[in-house]
C-alpha cells in the first residue's frame, strides 16, 4: 500500500489526519536496528512491531537499552551528538522515520513523550497545557480552554486543579506534576505516548494513580512504557519485551512473559533472580 | 559525668586547633582591610565631593552643577570682598559694575558651572553600548550554548572570548579609533564610543550569558521539544526567560565598567568640552549618532591632569566624582530592580 508520509511538514502549517488502522495491527515496526552511541553499539538488531492501542511495555536491567530504544521512536536521541540508527529502519505506519524528508517535527506531534522526572514548564497549569497548542498556531481562547479540561480530565487531574489553573505547575505534588505532563502530552492528540519510567520518582499512591491512568488512556492512545517495576509491568501492560545488554530477548503478550517465558534468560530476570 | 572533669572527646590545644584559629583571623582581617579600603575611598569622595554637590540652604543641592555646562572660574578682589564668580555670571557684573571693568581678576578653567553635559554624554554613552553589549552577547551566547556543535572550534571561541577581558582597555580606544573613527569614517561620534565600549564589555556578558543558559534545567528543553516546538521556539519560550536575570545580572558589571572607562572614549566619543547638548543642532537624524559627547570620566580626566591643579579644580573633580559615582549607582538599581521583576515574573 503506497501511504503519502505524514511526517512531512504540510504548507497550512496544520497536521494532515491520518485514517487510522485497525486494533490490533502494527503501528510501529522496528526492523533489524542497531544503534550507536559515537563508536559504542547500545543496540543491536532490533526486530519489534508495536501494536495500536495497545499498551507495550520495555522491561530489562538498567542499562540493556530500553530507554534508547524509546528514544528513538521520537527521535529525542538526535539532540544526543554523535549517535545513529544504523542497518535497519523504525516505521510509523510504514514511514521510516529516519527518512530525510520527515519533519521531526511532525513527528514529534505525533508521538508524545513522558519523562521520568516530571518537567512542569515553570508556568501557569493552563499554560502548560497549551503551550503544545500555541506552538501550532492555535489561539482561540475558548477552543483552548475546552481543550485544558479535555486533557487535565483525560489525566485524571481536572477535580484537583480545576480552582486553580492559573498557579504555577510548580506547586502542585510530584505525582500531580506527573499526571500535568501527561495531560501536556495528550493535549497535542498524538498517536502515541512514549512514557519513560514515569514512575519512577513517584510515591506508591501517586504511582496507582498514573498506572490507572494507563488503563485509561489505552482506549485512545497507543503506549509504549519503559519501566523497571516488573510488576508494573505485569498490571499495565498488554504485550513485553524483554531486553539484556542491548538485545531484545523476547517479546510477547504479558501474561506468557510473565507465567511462561520461552527464554531462560527472561525466566531468570522475571523470578528476580537477576536485574 | 560532668563536661569539666576529663574525658575522651576532650579538647586539647594543638598545632592543628591554632593553624584553624590563624586562618580564621587571617580571612577576617582581609575581609576588613577590603571593607576598610573601600570605606576610604568612597568616604573620601564622598565627603570632599558633598562640599560642592550639596548647599547649606534650601533646596540643599547644588542646582547650577548639575545643569550647566563647565565655564571658567574668576576670582578677583572687590572692594575688599574676595569673590568668585563663573563666565557668565563675571561678565554681567562687569556691566552692571562699570568702575569693575579694569579689575584683574584670576581665572581657573573649568572650575565654575556645572557638569549637565557630561552627565548626558555618560548616560547616553551607557545606555547605547549595553544595548549593543546585550544584543551581541546574549546571541553569541545563545548560538554557542545551544546551536554550535561542542568541539575544538567552539572551544576556541570561548577561549578567543576570555582573551578579550584581558585586553586593557587603551588598547580598545586603539581599536576603535582605528576602525570606527578612520576606517569606517565615522569621526568622534557616539557611535564609535558605543561600538568600542560594547566590545569591551562583550566578554563579561557573553560568559554571564552562557552560564545563566546552562542553569535553565535541560528538562525544560526537553519538554519542549518532545510536544514539536522548533529549536528557537523552546529557546524563546522556555529557555531564554528564564535566563534573563542571570544575564541581566552581568549588565551591572558592565555597566559599572562601561561608564567608568576613560581610555576606550577618549579617541572615540569624548570631546573635552563641547558648546552643544546632543540634542542641539541636529539636521538629521543620523546627526544625532555621528556627535561626540562629553562624559563624567573623561572630564574627571581633563580637570585632573590636563590644567593646573589647585583648590578649586579640586572642588569640581570630587564633585564630578561624586555625581558619578551616583549615576552609576542610579542605573545599577534600575537594573537590580528590572532583574527582580523578570527573576519574579519567570520563576523556576
């Protein structure tokens, strides 16, 4: 099927909507990757298709590669100098995003990204939500002010901060803050939300929260999640992947990861033996 | 067990205790040396200088010498009365006083009138290079934080940057009187002091710049970019704001520096005297810019070394001092008092 990409920057300065595909078909197609940091390889040959509205989850041993991996999908690795997709292709509906012509800007509207320490803009709530809205020239105000609701009640976060919008997004706590980046991130409608340890530096209450959030947002978004909690992953996700030392060891759906994992090596990680 | 009979934590005098206790003593006396030192030096000017900027009757400052023009000074003997009295003042005696007419009086240049000329020609002077300073500065610093690639050329750049501030500042007057005022024809002008004094500054304010740039935590970069703003949309949004207290920070410094300089603006901008404010006798507008000023340091200068010392040049040099020292006082605080608005207004 020949797709016009999508990722090239369109003259109206507007994205061009994108027909979805249907539940359950590859959305993402990682396809024998290596990746190099300089002359040092933290990837290597990559073969992976993420599925839609679906929630994948990277799971692995600090340092396997799972977060570079993450980063590549929203090309967040280029402001990194020296590094490079090598011998293989990512895809976004069949678009390799590495292609000269992709406007990483585009791209980036489309994939949006959760970082593990939360980075509220110094700003208003409401300013920060928009801020993904005005830099693609959208100003109305009522149009801005539905779209601050729709997201903040999206993430879950509308009933505690719907008194205050206008303080700073700095006061709020640290799973708030959280819960305001994903609301940031899913302001701009991307298709897909790369979540990186989200977690992370959360407290156990603020952290039921945001994996409810998960669960919410997998009806609309497709996510892919890097976490180091096995057992978050095991709540959240729809189908793992398994990485050691920059090679992906095994992807499934996570119930067999985790009940009956074909490697012995995912076995070992997943029983805690190691990691 | 009570803290006065012996025990194991007690303590002992020792090499180590009394090197600790010499140390101490040693920064403190350094500190008050300084703080001592500086005390003289602005008392001095402040308490020779108070004699001619303040009057002992109402309104309790000296009004003519902050809104007049230097003239010379006349000291001469009338009817017994030893009296002293500015140009203008002198020669509108000498007609309402005929019999004055053969009085010999003495004369000391630039010792009577005021200094409202060179008051301007400074604050004009100040507020066009740091203008030019910041401009320059923040978008070098800019380019070579977030654009330029990190490697050997930026490094020498930065190192070419820092070698700049060690340039004596004569050697900037050189400079400028070269390019601006031969080269490129400008003539003594406003805008060759401007364009010297900005390049003299440059160093301060692109390393402050740079710095302030570094503080802004990468995550706010990061955000940015991840939600598909360009690069200059995430530096004008989400950097840069956040930068500007910092970096007005370092524009006091240079702003200190830029009005107290002598040597860049004596080829450049300064005349020793001049009849005509700025604003006078212009036909166009360029005139404006191509016009040389006179300015507080350079008078300073002019009063201390280029005439015959006496009491009364010694009046106008400390007053001449003393206002300066409070201009640039005054134009710190503005700066002081705009970087805590901004430090409030994009706190992070």
């Amino acid at each position: 099927m020949d797709i016009k990409p999508s990722f090239t920057a369109p003259p109206s300065g507007r994205s061009i909507p994108v027909t979805p595909s249907p539940v359950g078909s590859t959305l993402i197609d990682i396809d024998h990757v290596d990746f190099f940091y300089g002359a040092s390889q933290a990837l290597h040959d990559i073969n992976l298709k993420i599925e839609e509205k679906k929630v994948t989850a990277f799971i692995g041993p600090s340092g396997c590669g799972k977060s570079t991996l993450l980063r590549c999908l929203n090309r967040m690795n280029d402001l990194i100098d020296g590094t490079r997709v090598a011998n293989g292709q990512i895809k976004i509906r069949g678009i390799d995003i590495y292609d000269p012509s992709v406007d990483v800007i585009e791209l980036r509207k489309r994939v949006g990204m959760v970082f593990q320490k939360s980075n509220p803009f110094p700003k208003s709530i409401y300013e920060n939500i928009t801020y993904g809205l005005r830099l693609q020239g959208r100003s109305n105000k009522s149009d801005l002010d539905a779209v601050v609701e729709k997201s903040l009640r999206g993430a879950a976060l509308w009933d505690e901060v719907k008194d205050r919008l206008h303080s700073s997004g700095l006061g709020l706590s640290g799973g708030q803050q959280q819960r305001l980046c994903i609301a940031r991130a899913i302001a701009v409608e991307p298709e897909v939300i790369l979540m990186d340890e989200p977690c992370s530096a959360l407290d156990p209450i603020a952290t039921v929260k945001v994996e409810e959030l998960i669960q919410e947002l997998r009806t609309k978004f497709t996510i892919v999640i890097v976490t180091h909690n096995m057992q978050q992953a095991a709540r959240c996700s729809d189908k793992t992947a398994f990485f050691y030392m920059g090679k992906l060891i095994e992807f499934a759906d996570t119930r067999a990861i985790f009940m009956n994992p074909a490697n012995a090596q995912t076995e070992a990680y997943v029983s805690g033996r190691f990691g | 067990m009570s803290p006065s009979t012996r025990h194991e934590f007690q303590s002992r005098p020792s090499a180590a205790r009394r090197w600790e206790s010499a140390a101490l003593w040693l920064f403190r006396t350094a500190t008050y040396v300084i703080l001592i030192c500086g005390v003289l030096v602005f008392g001095n000017i402040v308490f020779k200088g108070s004699k001619t900027v303040f009057t002992t009757t109402a309104p309790f400052i000296n009004v003519p010498f902050f809104t007049e023009a230097p003239e010379s000074l006349y000291v001469f003997d009338y009817q017994g009365q030893k009296r002293e009295m500015g140009d203008r003042e002198f020669r509108a005696f000498k007609a309402t006083h005929p019999e004055a007419k053969e009085i010999k009086a003495e004369s000391y240049v630039y010792s009577a009138g005021g200094i409202f000329p060179c008051i301007v020609g400074t604050v004009l002077l100040v507020l066009g290079s740091m203008i030019i300073a910041l401009t320059l500065g923040v978008s070098a610093a800019v380019y070579l934080s977030e654009y330029a690639k990190q490697g050997r050329a930026v490094t020498l750049i930065r190192l070419a940057i820092l070698n700049l501030a060690g340039v004596p500042s004569i050697v900037f007057g050189l400079f400028g009187l070269g390019l601006f005022v031969i080269y490129l024809d400008w003539n003594v002008s406003l805008l060759a002091g401007w364009f010297t004094l900005a390049f003299m500054v440059l160093p301060v304010v692109i390393t402050a710049s740079e710095e302030s740039l570094k503080a802004v935590p990468k995550g706010f970069r990061e955000g940015s970019l991840a939600l598909g703003a360009t690069k200059w949309q995430t530096i004008r949004k989400n950097v840069l704001p956040y930068a500007l207290p910092g970096i007005l920070t370092s524009s006091i410094l240079g702003i200190a520096r830029v009005a107290g300089e002598t040597a860049p603006i004596m080829f450049t901008a300064a005349y020793v005297v001049r009849d005509k404010l700025p604003w006078e006798g212009l036909t166009t507008v360029s005139d404006f810019f191509f016009q040389g000023v006179m300015a507080l340091p350079y008078h300073i200068y002019v009063v201390s070394s280029k005439i015959p010392q006496n009491e009364y040049t010694e009046r106008v040099q400390y007053g001449t001092a003393f206002v300066f020292l409070v201009i640039v006082a005054l134009i710190a605080t503005c700066s002081i008092v705009l970087r805590n608005k901004l430090r409030n207004r994009y706190k992070w």
